[in-house]
C-alpha cells in the first residue's frame, strides 16, 4: 500500500492555497483517499472552492493511479458571500458583481502540479448527480452549509460509493455553538449512520469518515 504522507511539495501547495480545512483533518482525508483509492475508482468531493483540500486528494489518487473529481458551481456557498463571516474578497468578480473561486483553485492546482490527476466538474450538486451513473471509491460531502445542499449532497451521491468505499464529511459539530455552519453536516452524518449503510471508521476534528458496509443508503 502507498505510504499515507503527502509528498512534500503537495504539503506545501496545500498550506499556500485559500481555505478552511486544519492541517490535522486535511492529513486524515489524504490517509482515507489512499485506501479508497486502492478500490480503483475514481475519488469525488463536493465543495471545491480554491483546491486546499483537492490538492490532498489529488496527491493520494496518485499514489493510487485513480482521478479525482472535484464538484462546485465555483458562486461561493451561502456563508462566503460578501458581508458574511467567511468572505474573502480575493475571491469576487467586482466587474460581474458575483464570486468566482475557479481561477484560484486552477492558479493552486497548477503551483502544485497535479493538474493531470483532476477533473474539475462545474455546476450544481444535484444537477450533476442526476446525470452521473458510476460507482465511486470515496465521496468527500464538503459543499453548501444549508440543510437543503447537505441533504441533496448525500441523496445524490451516497448512493455511489462503492461497496468498501469511504464517504468522509467536513463540518461536523454536534454542538451547535461550536459552529454555525456545522449542524447540516451534522445532520447529514447521523442520517448516514442510521441508514445501515454506512459504519464510521475515522473521525479527526470536524471530519467523519465512513465505510459503505450495507445496502439500503
């Protein structure tokens, strides 16, 4: 099995790119990426924004010889919108009027050469999903904070984790004043639990990773 530790000019991409994952969770996702991605199928993450986590991933799906798939309308989730907590000006298209995170995440990408392991998927979650027919090793559930896009998040794609694959969710705060942006992952995570499908095998700071033992999602 490829060793679990980034290489380390992967390390150093995912500290200079734009986001919010820890070095701690962002280091726990890799570990889940290189044993999904011994199932041989390609790797999904819902929620690119600028590729801090996408670089991880990409970093372990080579180690593996599988592709990454990174989903996002690239409009910036309800909370990182001008006025809001989590706004980064860097990230608005003055002239448009509207966020715009494709150009950063392509620009960290890029600097961290791992342009050929990823396939960047631009649009919405549940528009993607509807037309998307294949089994996945790993989802990484890391987009819209609101109960609406985490529910419609795990509807869509749950259901194509593979047998043995990993299903990994960020934000997760049981608390809810630990967070405000943490109870639909968390809410989206107990739901997984209650299926029956999947069982939890990880968990680091705010991320929960789970393997898909059963039927019934």
């Amino acid at each position: 099995m490829p060793t679990t530790a980034p290489a380390p000019k992967t390390l150093a991409a995912f500290e200079a790119a734009k986001g919010f994952m820890p070095a701690d969770e962002g280091l726990a996702l890799h570990a889940a990426a290189v044993e999904a991605g011994g199932l041989g199928l390609p790797l999904l993450e819902i929620g690119t924004y600028c590729g801090r986590s996408t670089i991880l991933l990409a970093d372990a799906a080579r180690a593996r010889g599988v592709s990454v798939l990174t989903l996002d309308h690239h409009r910036g989730s309800e909370e990182q919108q001008p006025g809001w907590q989590f706004h980064d000006p860097d990230t608005f298209d003055a002239e448009l009027g509207v966020m715009d995170t494709l150009p950063l995440f392509r620009r960290a990408l890029f600097l961290a050469d791992l342009e050929d392991h990823v396939v960047a998927l631009v649009g919405r979650s549940p528009q993607v999903a509807a037309v998307w027919g294949g089994p996945l090793g790993l989802v990484f559930i890391d987009g819209g904070h609101t109960d609406e896009h985490a529910q419609a998040d795990y509807e869509g794609w749950a259901p194509h984790v593979a047998e043995g694959g990993l299903l990994a969710i960020h934000d997760v705060f049981p608390v809810p004043e630990d967070e405000f942006t943490g109870q639909a992952p968390h809410r989206v995570h107990l739901r997984a639990l209650a299926s029956g499908a999947f069982t939890q095998i990880a968990a680091e700071g705010s991320l929960r990773v789970l393997r898909r033992t059963g039927a019934g999602i």
